[in-house]
C-alpha cells in the first residue's frame, strides 16, 4: 500500500513538472531558430493593423520623461513599417550596442512589443516576452519624414 502511494505521489509530481514546461519545451523543439530577420516586425505589423486598441508610448532614456502617441504617430510609425524591404533587416551588430535613446511601447492588452532606438539609422523591434534575438533594422535609406529616430526627436522637442 506505501509503495503504491509513494509510486502515485512521484508520478504526479512529475507530472505537474513536466505539464507547467510544456509550452516552452514545445515551442523550442519545434522552432529551434528564429524563421526570418523580421518575424516580429511582422507581428508587431499584423497587431497594429488587426487591432485598434493600442496603447503606445514613448521613453526617454536619458531622463526617463514618458509621452503618450497619439493616433497620428502610430500611423506615420505603420507607414514606417510598410515602406520596409528585406534589405532593411540586419544581423545583430558586432559592434557592442548602446543603450537605446528612445523605447517605444506598444500595449495591445495581451501581448506587448518594444521597439528600441539607438541611433538615426539602427532600430531593434521585440515582443515583451520573446523567445528569439530582436529584429534589427537598418535605417540608413529612409526618408527623414518616416525616420523613427527623427519622430522620437521632433516629440521631445
């Protein structure tokens, strides 16, 4: 009777162990590695476009001041996103990164992206809770009226 008690006892713990690791074990085994250089611009993408409850917001990094987008930013950010080409995507850079300039949040309830800008030609765009590298965009082509860096910059001014 002890043993099967004992025996019971270690299969259900094993079981809650193995059940409360299930999704991230899955996920990982079936998608070792990142499927393109813009998935979660893609995703980021698709949630703007899906959803009109979105709450953005921008952040200073260097005085950690925090500012609300309107309607007309997260447009002129959309049109960003739609103006990009493959050729727009980087490997993560050798060179060490600094700290981003500006964070912009997008809040869609449950799920929620961070787009980091570092400069006026490097972006990095990722979800809260990630499992792959950031996507990195390079920025260099883009006109001034589009360029992220230059909207965070004309924000605080």
């Amino acid at each position: 009777m002890r043993r099967n008690i004992l025996i019971i006892s270690i299969t259900c713990i094993i079981t809650l162990l193995f059940t409360s690791c299930s999704n991230i074990m899955d996920y990982k085994i079936l998608h070792p590695s990142k499927p393109n250089d813009f998935y979660y611009t893609n995703l980021l993408w698709k949630n703007l476009s899906d959803k009109s409850n979105c709450k953005t917001t921008i952040l200073d990094t260097n005085y950690y001041k925090e500012i609300q987008f309107n309607k007309e930013y997260v447009e002129q950010f959309k049109l960003f996103l739609k103006k990009l080409n493959k050729s727009n995507f980087i490997k993560k850079p050798d060179k060490e990164l600094s700290k981003p300039l500006y964070k912009i949040f997008f809040d869609f309830g449950n799920e929620k992206y961070i787009v980091n800008v570092y400069n006026e030609n490097l972006i990095s765009i990722y979800p809260w809770d990630g499992n792959y590298e950031m996507d990195f965009i390079n920025m260099n082509d883009t006109p001034n009226s589009l360029n992220i860096y230059s909207l965070c910059k004309y924000l605080y001014n």
